[in-house]
C-alpha cells in the first residue's frame, strides 16, 4: 500500500510526454471522480522537459522520452512516471525509488502484438513471401524459386516460454505444428497442462524445425544461440528473433546461413538498431522487420490503457496495477528492515545458483527480533535476488512475489522470536521435484552480512564477489588437492570456509576467489577425487 496525500478536490497534473492514441488516454479523459488536467506535449528536449515537469503529478512517456535523474530531480511534485509500454531501460529507476516515485509499465499490453508478429514471420520465413513479392514487383513471375516448407508436423522449439512464448505456443498448435518449450521455471505438470514438450535448449537445438527465442537479454541469454548451438542443430532449420537482439549472435548466425546448416532466419531485432547495413540483410535467405513486434493499433491502445488506468487506481486508492519499483515504505518500518534487504537478496540469489530444476516451494524462516515486524519486504527482496538468474532488471522487490506466484510455486514464510545463538537469523529454503536446498543468514554487529549455514553446515561466509561452492568427502589431503588444481589454473583463493557434517562424512568448502572462473576451471576441478559437485557463484 503506497500513501497518498491527493484529495478528489485537487488538481492533479497528467503530462504526456510521447504520441498516444487517443483511445489510450479515454480513461483518463472520462475520469469523473478526479479533477484530473490532461497535458499532451510532445517532443521535448531533456532541458525542456526539466521545466516544464514542475508541478507535474503523473508523467506518461513511451520509449522516446528519455526520463533521467535531472529530469526526476527537477520533478517538485511527481509521484507516478507510466511507461506505456514493456522495458523501462529510459526511466532512472534507481532515481525515482529515491524519489519515492512509482513506476509503472504496461507488461501486457503487447503480448498479442509480439506473438502474431513472431508467427507472421515464421510464416513468412517457410513460404519465401517477401522474397517472391519483391521478385513479382520486378516484373519476374518465377515460381520455382520460391518451393517453401509447411508448417504442418514440423516442430517449434520456443526459448523461452513466459506470456509471449506461450502465446506463440498456441498459435503454432493452431497451425498443427509439434512444439518443445524451454523455461528456467517451466514444470512437466505445466508443460502438460499446455501441450507441449518440455525440453533443454540443447534438446530443442538438436530436434527443432524452426527455432523462435522469446527470452529477456540477460548475461545469461546473451549469445544463448551461438556456434555451439548451430553446430547442434540438423540442417534446414528456420531461425525467429522478436524478442532482443543480442540473444542469437548475428556473426555465428551469418555464418550458419552462409555454411547452409541455417535455411533462413527471420528477425525483428538486432544488437545495434537502426540495423540498416547489417550483413544479414544482405543474404537472400534472411527476412526482417524494423522492430515492429509491439507495432500494431491495439497494442498501442492497450498499453496506455494499462497504464491511464493505473494513473486513475493510484490517485484513488495509492495502490496499482503493474509497478516496476519499489513503493514507499513506512518510515518506523524501514529503519528496522533496510539493513536486512542486501542479505535477504543475497540469499536467495545463492539458492538460484545452486539450484539446476524449476522452483516449486520456497519457504522463509525469520527468526529472532526481526520476526516482530512485517516481513513482507524481506521475502520480495529475497524472491528477486532469486529471479534475477532468468529475469535480470525485469524483476523487483515489488513484482517479485507475482512472477514467482505465477508460475505455481508456493511461497510460505515462517517467523519464530527464537533465533538459536543469533539476535536474527534469516533460512531460505528452495524445494524442487528432486531437490531441496537452504541457506541461512545473518548481519553481525561490525561485521555485516554472513551467511552461516549451507545446507546442513555451519560456515561463515561474507556473501560478496565470485564464490566456488564444493561438496567433497572429508577426507586428509581434499583441501590442499583443491588449491593446488586452483593454482593451475592460475585462480587465487582469498578466504575458504569449510564445515562437515562428522568425521568423513558429507563436507563443503566455500571459497572466495578474486576472478569469475569458467565452466572449464570447474570441469578442471572436479575430476578431483572426493569432490562431488563444483558449483561457481557470484554474489
């Protein structure tokens, strides 16, 4: 619940800042109970737009206003900035949570738009059809040239399986087409449910006809198509990009068509745009689009409905719809929860790395003095730290606890006034359908953030920097073999923690190393003997 102050006597200010169609703004426009004054004025420069957000109360913008810290800084009276529209990448996010400024963004409203777009270009892509108009328009009626592939029976592996891969899902059903889903956090149970075959990018590499990736860019998903993956795939596959450049690599992909293991890809984004004089564009098996995923009327419509809807709910009820960052909060309930945000992140960022299958239970443990005060803000801050892996800046304190519920997974949280030798203590526990795994944290006076258990081991360890977390068999000699395979590979250990369950028994070491190391490095590790898993993680 955010505070509001707004009275239904006051005037409040809606500035628009980008082109919106009409329709999208009706709501605010037949707003009764709100003295509501609609500005539209478009096409600012940043310095004219510091002075006219003065006495602003709500600022709408899509993608073209840019809206930087100076802007928000400037801003005297702004309390929600609405991005009509998906990415937030031009609002200083950071800025406005400083600012106690609600963002609020339109995650739905394209969803249509994007799928139809991706199965147009699949299409599009089987049956040659911009090349055979283009050939038609200069005066050439070549029929044999232009021998597509059917849709019918082939199969569609979709990467990345949220609303919009979903979406795509159904239609390619539609079109009688076998589709494997991948998804970080998609189940056999869901799969089912939607009629499709769950699979891992390799499987859908290795098996797919046409192949369509509809993941946000992440360091994890960038360059996810690349070499390796094409050398994967069979010959004759058909490539789709809709989602984000960067997600496929454009050279390897070139180097696929041109090889002739890639019959043809069909692309709607790139790395760099505008992508006028890609080399791509220059294969006659390549089909693109100017980034139009989201370009149709209704999407347009639907998205500054969202978020004009959002502006109305909020000035009434200080509640909204799809926030992106996180609301106020109150002031006698910060100062005892803030220090506590950084672990609780943490720790569940720990868990997503750890972790190899979809999430299906977490359950929260808050024990000591901090189980007295609403903990709420702890458990979202503790769910992004594990979405992050999949979802990078998609994902925060406020919408953490709607994308993890989304997808079925439990959440319970627990809070005890016994904390066991700790003055507080917080336990994360992940539950998969073959995996259960904890962790357990604390701040030390002086000292900060620890964690102090792993699992069933008691260990402290500060949760900063790139960790190599190790199973072994306790066993004379298993430390020193791990350091010395470290020091050939010319990777410097700066602490290590190590804790055993008994004499021989399960153990872990957890160590902190100065650099990132490789799949490579922990490969390398763990041909040692009595190591059991070699997991790397960055906190």
């Amino acid at each position: 619940m955010v505070t509001k102050e707004t009275t239904a006597t006051d005037v409040i200010k809606v500035f628009i800042a980008d082109p919106l169609s009409e329709d999208g703004i009706f709501p605010l426009r037949e707003e009764k109970d709100l003295n509501l004054e609609i500005i539209i004025d478009t096409g600012n420069s940043q310095e004219e737009l510091i002075q006219k957000i003065k006495g602003v109360d709500a600022l709408i913008v899509r993608s073209a206003t840019k809206v930087t810290r100076e802007v928000i800084e400037a801003a005297d009276k702004l309390k929600l900035i609405g991005r009509a529209g998906v990415g937030v990448d031009n609002i200083d996010l950071q800025a406005a949570t400083e600012r106690g400024i609600i963002v609020v963004n339109a995650p739905d409203g394209n969803t249509n738009s994007a799928a139809e777009h991706t199965i147009a270009m699949m299409t599009s892509l089987a049956r040659h059809i911009p090349q055979a108009y283009l050939s038609l328009k200069n005066g050439k009626w070549d029929r044999k040239s232009y021998v597509g592939v059917e849709l019918k029976n082939k199969t569609l592996g979709v990467i990345g399986f949220g609303r919009i891969g979903t979406e795509v899902a159904f239609r390619a059903k539609g079109q009688r087409m076998n589709v494997m889903a991948y998804d970080p956090f998609l189940t056999e149970e869901r799969a089912k449910e939607l009629g499709v075959t769950k699979a891992t990018v390799d499987e859908i590499c290795k098996e797919a006809d046409f192949i369509t990736v509809h993941t946000p860019l992440l360091p994890e998903t960038k360059n996810l198509i690349n070499k390796e993956k094409f050398a994967l795939m069979k010959p004759g596959v058909r490539i789709i990009n809709c989602a984000r450049g960067g997600i496929i690599n454009e050279d390897d992909l070139y180097d696929a068509i041109v090889e002739g293991k890639v019959a043809g890809a069909a692309l709607d984004v790139f790395v760099e745009e505008p992508a006028t004089d890609h080399k791509l564009l220059t294969l006659p098996q390549v089909i693109a689009t100017p980034h139009l995923g989201a370009s149709t009327v209704e999407a347009q419509e639907s998205v500054a409905i969202d978020v004009s809807k959002d502006i109305i709910k909020y000035f009434k009820t200080g509640t909204v719809t799809n926030p992106v960052n996180m609301p106020s909060i109150p002031k006698e309930l910060l100062a005892e929860v803030e220090p506590f945000f950084e672990l609780a992140e943490k720790l569940g960022s720990f868990l997503s790395q750890v972790t190899s299958e979809p999430l299906k239970e977490i359950n929260l443990f808050y024990a000591g003095e901090i189980a007295n005060f609403d903990v709420r803000p702890l458990t979202a801050n503790t769910l992004k730290g594990y979405l992050k892996k999949t979802h990078g800046e998609n994902v925060n304190d406020v919408n953490a606890r709607y994308l993890t519920e989304r997808v079925g997974v439990k959440i319970n949280e627990n809070k005890t006034t016994t904390a066991k030798g700790f003055t507080n203590l917080i336990t994360v526990e992940v539950k998969t359908a073959n995996e259960t795994h904890s962790v357990a944290g604390t701040l030390l006076n002086g000292l900060g953030a620890r964690i102090v258990k792993v699992e069933n081991f008691v260990v402290d360890v500060v949760p900063e920097g790139h960790l190599l977390y190790i199973k072994n068999i306790d066993k004379p000699g298993a430390i020193g073999r791990v350091a010395t395979k470290l020091a050939e590979k010319d990777i410097n250990i700066a602490t290590m923690q190590v804790g055993r369950e008994r004499v021989g028994g399960s153990a872990v070491m957890i160590l902190a190393i100065d650099n990132e190391v490789t799949s490579e490095d922990l490969a390398y590790v763990a041909t040692l003997e009595n190591i059991d898993e070699v997991k790397a993680i960055t906190l």
